[in-house]
C-alpha cells in the first residue's frame, strides 16, 4: 500500500507528491490511499484556552477535504480522514512507503521527526513554497534579517516555472459564508477558477496594487491566501500566471506586486524554517522580551469588537463572522491589541490561528511577531494609528457601517 500523506499540498495540478504517488503505485503495483490527519486539533486548545480551530476554520477545512475527495475519487483513489495522529494510524497499517510534504514551522516539522521514526519508506517534496531549502539565495544559515534583501535575491534568479496546464476550474463560485469579501467554495476548483478569473478582470490583477487596502467586496484582493494555506493551489502557479499577465500587457506594476506579495509569504516561510520554536516564544527573535501582559476582560472586549475603536471593532466583527480579515485590517487589529491594550502578541495570534481561514504557521506567527516588534522589522515599534487607518482607507465609513451595524 502506498500512502499519499494529505497535509498542505490539497491539490492535483502541479503537486510532486501526488505525481510521485501515482507513479509508485503504478510501477509497483500497490493500491495507493490518501490519509488526512486530524491530530485532534478540532478538539485542541491553545494558549489561553483558545480553540486551535474554530467552527468555522473546521467546516474550511472539511469542505476542501471534500472537494479534493471527489477529484481523487476520478482517479480510483480513495481519501481518509484520521481523526487521531497520523503516527497512529501509521502504526496500525504499516504502508508500503508514505510520501508527504515538507513542512516549516516546528509542530508540523515534529510531526515528520515522529513519522521518520516509525522506519516506513518515506518520499517528502516541497509543494508549499517557491524554493526549496536548497535554492534558498545565499542559504538558509544566511537568512536576512529583513525582507528588502532577500526579496532583491530572489528577484535576481528571475524565477519561472514550467506548469502543466491546469484542470478544468469549476464556475461555481456560490458563498461558503456571508462575507462579502471572501464569498469562495474550498478546494482547487474553486481556487483555480478564481485565479483565472482575477487575471483576467481589469479591475483585478492588473489593478491590484492601487487597490491591495480595500476593506469591502471581492475583487480589492487577490483572495488567494485561504487555498494557498491549504495547498489547493500552489505559489508556483500564481508567480507563473503573474509572470504570464505581466507579458499580455508589456509589464505592469499592479500584477509585479502580487509576485512581491508571494515572496513575504516565501521569506516568513523560511523564517519561521529557521526560527523553530523561537517563532512561538514572547520574546521572538529579540534578546530582550516584551513587557505586555494579559487582561482578560480588555481581551474579551478585542475579541467581541466592543472595544470603542470602530475601525478595528470592524475588523474583529468582520473575522469572527467570516473567517477572512484583509490585510489593512488584520494589522490595524493586531497593532490595537499589542501597543493600545499593551497585551501579549501571543495571545492575539492564538485567536487568528483558530479563526482565519488562510491560517498558515509562518505567515501568521511571523506577521504577529513583526507587528509586536520581536520579529524581522527594523522599525523597534510598528504602531498603526488606527483612526488615522480609518480615515485613510474608510474615508466615507462604508466598513465600519456595514460591520457595526450587523451588532
């Protein structure tokens, strides 16, 4: 039997693990399975007690789950979904060989240490990020300290990749939720549909970064980051088709700034490879830790949106409705939490984990650590002024209405 390991790779196209799956199986005969596993985290809580997934991030989660089992039913490979650790399920079926792919942040990379240890024949693939440890300009052990010079590396390999066309997208794009700004199925039909259609929408793509901090609506944003988290569609996949619509128009600065988007997300990844456990810890990187607290009571008050900062009572509504916050919002929420309330980063972290439906370990942990100044800024503080925030990109109010309003 060979086993497919489903972890943050959920999808068909362009995916080396489940290429070099199919191949084993075919070559060798053995039936070929795929097994997700749940480790429990529907049922786990973190720091302060918050849930690790909430309702709503568990019902993502299910639904892509489901959308990619009915793409390998097409294939005559059937998906299973372990509600305990895959160790576990490992050790009473003992696979033929198992591959997977590769994490970053230290609970999944534990998880590889565990499997490795039970002795099955493993293959594991890079299917989460642009690079692999290895093409990493400069190498890991010479990680900047900051974005700016290694975005600068990157750019110089003048990175391409040679895709096989996609499948064919579903038109389905009926809500999953009431957000009006995230109204996406899971899964990569979903995933592969709304590439296509932001590129070729003028007020997409070829719009995006004079239009990246809009608060309300679909197209201000790319909306990628919930399928990139979950593997239903790959980095390498947009950086080709960002690469392919800068050509169509002659280049295009709008379109260039979805790839430069791409490569925080590709440096927090490697951030969070290099960190280990310091990602998760209250002092960060620094040497010296944070003096924020905790209080409860102001804490609940961040999490209700009843704080009295409507912009950022917004926002906090907005997530805990929908599961989608954009990226104007989620710092302003986060700088609110960390400097105005002064509580600990950590906390404010475990409740995005649990909510947001593009939760990915890097990319969260590492942004939180940014903002609460223990991570890789330059800046010592980065501190939004939250009402200046609201002036400037909700100048007529529009989305502290509709939020405030729902009560």
């Amino acid at each position: 039997m060979i086993i497919w390991w489903v972890r943050h790779d959920q999808r068909l196209s362009d995916n080396f693990c489940w290429d070099s799956a199919r191949e084993l199986a075919n070559n060798s005969g053995q039936e070929l399975r795929a097994v997700y596993a749940w480790n429990h985290l529907d049922q786990a809580k973190g720091l302060g007690g918050i849930p690790r997934l909430s309702p709503r991030r568990t019902e993502w989660i299910r639904e892509g789950l489901s959308a990619l089992g009915h793409e390998l039913e097409a294939h005559g490979v059937a998906l299973q979904q372990a509600q305990g650790s895959i160790t576990d399920w490992l050790r009473a079926n003992r696979p033929h060989t198992l591959l997977f792919s590769r994490a970053v942040a230290t609970e999944e990379r534990q998880q590889e240490y565990e499997v490795n240890a039970l002795g099955i024949p493993t293959q594991a693939f890079w299917t989460h990020t642009l690079l692999t440890p290895g093409e990493v300009p400069g190498g890991l052990d010479r990680l900047p300290e900051t974005f700016t010079p290694f975005r600068h590396r990157v750019e110089r390999e003048a990175l391409s990749f040679d895709l096989d066309r996609p499948q064919t997208a579903s038109n389905d794009h009926s809500p999953t939720s009431s957000s009006e700004a995230f109204p996406f199925h899971a899964g990569e039909a979903s995933a592969l549909a709304r590439l296509e259609a932001y590129a070729r929408n003028p007020n997409g793509a070829a719009a995006y970064k004079t239009r990246r901090n809009g608060l309300l609506g679909t197209e201000f944003s790319t909306k990628f980051s919930p399928w990139l988290a979950s593997g239903a569609l790959s980095p390498q996949r947009i950086w080709q088709t960002c690469l392919d619509l800068e050509d169509e128009l002659g280049g295009s600065p709008d379109v260039e700034w979805i790839r430069i988007e791409l490569l925080w997300r590709e440096y927090f990844q490697w951030v969070a490879y290099t960190a280990g456990p310091r990602l998760f810890q209250k002092r960060g990187f620094r040497e010296v830790p944070p003096q924020n607290g905790f209080n409860a009571k102001a804490f609940q008050r961040w999490l209700d949106g009843t704080t009295g900062d409507e912009f950022v009572d917004a926002g906090m509504r907005e997530l805990a409705k929908t599961g989608f916050s954009s990226n104007r919002a989620r710092q302003n929420m986060a700088s609110y939490l960390i400097h105005d309330l002064g509580m600990d980063w950590r906390y404010g972290a475990a409740y995005f984990e649990s909510q947001l439906l593009d939760y990915d370990p890097a990319s969260n942990w590492a942004n939180w650590a940014y903002i609460a100044g223990v991570g890789n800024d330059p800046r010592p503080v980065r501190r939004f002024n939250t009402a200046k925030q609201a002036s400037d990109y909700d100048a007529d109010g529009a989305f502290r209405a509709h939020w405030l309003r729902r009560g």
